[in-house]
C-alpha cells in the first residue's frame, strides 16, 4: 500500500514540476559505483572512486577519493576547479525529477552534459561573498547547470528550507531554499539572495530586462523562470 502511494505521488510531483524549468535541489550523498571526475586548478584531472566529502557548517573542507591506480589522494577546496560526483539513493530521484525540465536552449557549454544527463552533480571553486560581505574562495555545488549562462545560482550550504513532500517518513521532493548564492555574468563574487529580500531586490536583479521588470510575478518559487527569462533578454 506504501509503495503503490509513494510512486503516485512521485508521478503527482513529476506532473507539476514538467510545467517549467528549475533549480536542481543539493545533494549531500554519493554512490561509491561510479566513478567521481575531479579537475585541479593546474588543469590535471582525477577519476576515481570517491571517499568522503569533509564538511564543516555546511562548507565542503576535504575530498578523498581513490584515484584509477589505487591511490587515495586528499584534496582542499581550493585545489579544485570543478568537479562531478555521481549521487546515490534518493537524492538521484530528486535530481531525476528536477532534470526532467531542463532548458537546452541555454545550456553551459563547458559542461559535461552526458554526466549531467547521467545524474552526476557539478560543483565548481567560485568566488563568494560569504559571512560579513567577506569575498571567500568556496567549492559550490550549481543548481542550474543547464541553464547557467547568464546567471548562476549556487545552493547555500546554510540555507534553510520550506517545506518538503514525503511519504512514509520518506522524502520525495525537498522544500524550497530560502536562500541562494546567485551570480550574474560579469559579477567579481557569487552574493546571498534570500527569499526575504527577493521583493527589495528583484528589479535591481532584473535590471534591463523590461520583461521581467514590468512582470507582477515575482514569486520567489519562480526565481528559476526568472532566470530563464532574464537569459532570453540578453
């Protein structure tokens, strides 16, 4: 009885979030089945099997992963460029349903799309403006990487969320974020957005996109068609 409702409201969630693009929701774990693909700022590239994910307050400190020649290597934030890990259990399905309404029209061209496709994550070092306006070198997970040309918007280790759906004491989909790192080409650092402010902010946001400006909605749960649009005016 479970089962047979928890794949109908897995369709249900699926129904309503094909009606437009969206952000990926993050994700905290990762299949040891397939291999991770790690690039270092001096261009050198490792694959392997990925150990742990070191994390303090949210922030990712350390990566181990066992490279191809069995090697355990261990690697800090800022010697990474980006990376690809492959997720597991249902933090796939939550990224399956979200990837289901992504928008190819505006995709990133220097990713990996096949790994995208393939339920792999992407993060990258970005340059952030974290705790006090400090402008901080963090490796940041992208929540729109198929969609990220113009903007980016990066999860928020310490976001905190709305709330989510489940069934069972399972969840199937995560609550919105209420708040995101957000970048638009052009930007020296990454800045918080939070859901508070999006109101206060959104025509400085938008600015010279007349579409949205003049737009009534402004819907916080729509920042990732606002983002779609915003891409279409440049």
């Amino acid at each position: 009885m479970i089962k047979k409702l928890t794949l109908s409201l897995l369709a249900f969630i699926i129904v309503i979030q094909v009606s437009g693009q969206k952000l990926l929701s993050p994700s905290f774990t990762y299949s040891h089945k397939k291999p991770s693909y790690i690039t270092l700022k001096d261009g050198s590239e490792i694959t392997g099997e990925l150990k742990n994910v070191k994390r303090k307050k949210g922030l990712i400190k350390e990566i181990k992963i066992e490279n191809e020649e069995g090697k355990k290597v261990k690697l800090k934030p800022e010697d990474i460029k980006e990376m690809y890990l492959p997720q597991s259990g249902l933090d796939k399905v939550s990224q399956a349903m979200d990837a289901a309404t992504d928008a190819q029209k505006w995709t990133n061209e220097q990713m990996d799309q096949d790994l995208l496709d393939d339920g792999y994550v992407y993060f990258e070092n970005a340059q952030v403006y974290y705790k006090k306006k400090k402008k901080m070198e963090l490796l940041m997970q992208l929540l729109n990487p198929s969609f990220s040309k113009e903007v980016k918007v990066y999860h928020d280790p310490m976001a905190k969320q709305t709330m989510s759906v489940g069934v069972g004491g399972v969840t199937l989909a995560g609550g919105l974020e209420k708040s995101y790192f957000v970048m638009t080409e052009g930007d020296e650092a990454a800045y918080k957005l939070k859901k508070k402010d999006y109101d206060d902010e959104y025509e400085i946001m938008w600015e010279g996109c007349e579409a949205l400006i003049s737009s009534d909605d402004r819907a916080w749960k729509d920042l990732s068609e606002h983002v779609v649009q915003f891409s279409e005016c440049q």
